[in-house]
C-alpha cells in the first residue's frame, strides 16, 4: 500500500501533467492563431452594369500599419450566394485603381521662425525633395508651408510634375516666415481643407488623401485649439484620407505628435535624421497605397438579389485570408454583348460607400 506521502506525490505529478498539457494546447493555439491570422478586407466601393459586370473596391489589411500588397487575380475567390465562381467563367481580373480613384499626397511644412532661424531649412529642403520626387512617381503631391500667420502658403500646386516641385522647394530654403509664431493646430485644419478642395477638381469618383505634417515645435499661435483641430481632422469628409506627422528635436513631444499623426509618425532627434524620417514615412505612403484593390468580373447571374464574397489570400508573408461581402441586383443581366471586365467601373456617386463597420466581415 502507498503512504500517504507517496499518493500526494502521485496527484501532485497528475496535476502538473494535466496543468502542462491544457498550457501546451493554449501555447499551439495561439501559435496557429498568430501564423495564420486573418486578413482584413475593408470594402470601400461596388458596382455593377449591364451586359452583367460586377467591380468591387476594396483595401487588403493584416493589422494596423500592416498594408497587404501585391496580390493577383488568383489569390481572390470569388462566392455568389456561397457558391464558388469559376475563375475560368467569372474572367476575374485586378484593374488599376487609378481608372476609379485618384490619390494626392499633401507635404505641410513647418517654416515658423524656430525652423528658419536655426539653419534647418536645408536639411529640411533636401529630405521634401526625396521625399516628393518618390512619392511623386505614383501620384500628385503639393508642397505648402505654414508659419504663425492664419492661412497655410502654397509652395507647390499639386502637379505631376517633377521639375516644378523641385523647383518650388528650393524656394523654401530662402523663405522668411510672415508671423515667426507656429500655428500647427490651425495650419492642419487648413491643409486638410485644401487637399479636399484640390481632390474635388478630379473627376474621378473615389478620392484618397494623404496630409504628411512636418514641424519641430507645439502649436504656439493658439489661433486653433487642440480640440478643434482633433473634431476636425475626425470629420465624416477626411475618413478616407490618411494623416502623418513627422516631428524633428526635443521640443515636440511623441504624445502630441501622436495626437496629429492619427495613422503614423516619425520622430528625428536631430537634423541629420530628417532626411531618414522623411524616407521612412515616403516607404509607409507606398505601402498604403498598394493595399487598394479593383477587382472585376462578370457574374453568372442573370436576375434577382445575390450576396457575393470576395475572399482574399495571402500565401507570402504575412500569410492569411479574409474576406468581404455584399448584394447586387442582377435583373436583366447577360449577353449580348459580351461582358469585358477590363471595362471601367460604374460606381454610383449619390449612393455613399458603405462605412467600415458595414462593409468589413
């Protein structure tokens, strides 16, 4: 018989074997959880036409600051009323966003007098110009400058030519600031104003935004409030539009930094890594406008209601998948003529693009 020692001895070891088996299935499942987490789909437009083309516009996310880019045709299945599509039959294609949408990117430069009586203007010239001339290969960028007067200064309209930015930020290096005060807070309300006025002048229908702040100090002028300035930048009309901040010192604190670079920053020490600060937050821009996807394709479906579900996979890093649905109306679809789904997109601008919330799965 075993002594009583020798029983405690027996549940204790049980115990720890039952204790390290139900931690081992929690450790493998959140390792099968972080290796094959789910891609966020975000759907941002949809239409459909006659002969029975179907465009669906969307962004690919694995996370916050996570931009999934790259992915083909044939990483996305497509489901009508959970039914798998023949990629044969559905002729899915990627289209280039630029035939729907139009994206600028806004460069707002902090020329208060504690930027250009202190010698940083080169430095900082030298980093905008890289700055535009990479992000500038894809899209429009405009160069405006702000110091402690009310209204933010147009250094650069936004063009598509390269000649002209540089041209304009050479100008910076001379520049004497009308008010030496820093009206930060005002001059983001205003940047954002103008980079939506500039966006309306496309005639496309999906606009995207992106305002990259650059300042070495705190919003001196107090002409703006720090919480107008936030109700502002959280407007219904800039939910589409991205805002960075890129701070450079000791003055500028990563909190209030923060508080205007709602989706990134980037903090130099020093003049010597503005330039380093500038490429980083050039490489994010890039980076999140390659996670905008056109899908198209023709529907089998010739008529009533069908909810379709666009799932993407990702087989690189990071790898996953998720997906994203809606309804269309397919009354009256089908040949003649055959459908082409190279064909442009028909998005309806008086029905608003569903909100995150909504079109998010």
């Amino acid at each position: 018989m075993r002594s009583v020692n020798d029983r405690n001895k027996a549940a204790l070891g049980a115990g720890t074997s039952s204790y390290a088996w139900v931690t081992l299935v929690s450790l493998l499942a959140l390792l099968l959880a972080a290796c094959g987490g789910g891609l966020n789909v975000r759907l941002i437009n949809s239409a459909q036409k006659k002969p029975n083309n179907v465009w669906v516009f969307f962004t690919v996310d694995a996370g916050k600051d996570k931009p999934v880019g790259g992915l083909a045709a044939e990483d996305f299945k497509i489901y009508e009323d959970g039914e798998l599509v023949s990629a044969f039959e559905s002729k899915q294609t990627i289209q280039n966003p630029e035939v729907a949408a139009v994206m600028y990117t806004m460069l707002l430069v902090d020329m208060s007098g504690s930027v250009t009586e202190s010698g940083q203007a080169d430095a900082l010239v030298d980093a905008a110009k890289a700055f535009a001339e990479r992000v500038g290969k894809t899209q429009k960028v405009g160069v405006y400058a702000f110091d402690g007067s009310e209204k933010i200064h147009s250094v650069v309209p936004f063009t598509e030519a390269q000649g002209s930015v540089e041209g304009g930020l050479e100008g910076l290096r001379s520049y004497k600031p009308k008010d030496p005060s820093t009206n930060l807070h005002g001059a983001v309300v205003e940047g954002l104003a103008t980079l939506k006025k500039e966006l309306d002048k496309d005639k496309r229908p999906l606009k995207f935004g992106s305002l990259v702040v650059f300042s070495d100090g705190t919003d001196r002028a107090a002409r703006v409030t720090r919480d107008q300035m936030k109700d502002d930048m959280g407007k219904d009309e800039y939910e589409n539009y991205q805002i960075y901040a890129i701070g450079v010192g000791a003055e500028i604190g990563k909190a209030k930094l923060d508080e205007i670079g709602r989706d990134g920053t980037e903090l130099a020490t020093d003049q010597a890594k503005v330039k380093e600060a500038f490429d980083k937050m050039a490489a994010r821009i890039e980076a999140h406008m390659k996670r905008f996807y056109l899908l198209s394709y023709c529907t089998p479906a010739r008529k009533g209601e069908h909810e379709v579900t666009i799932e993407a996979i990702s087989k690189k890093d990071p790898e996953g998948s998720g997906e994203v649905e809606y309804k269309f109306n397919a009354d009256g679809f089908g040949p003649p003529p055959d459908c082409d789904p190279k064909a442009p997109p028909a998005f309806d601008l008086k029905e608003p693009a569903p909100k995150p919330a909504e079109a998010a799965k």
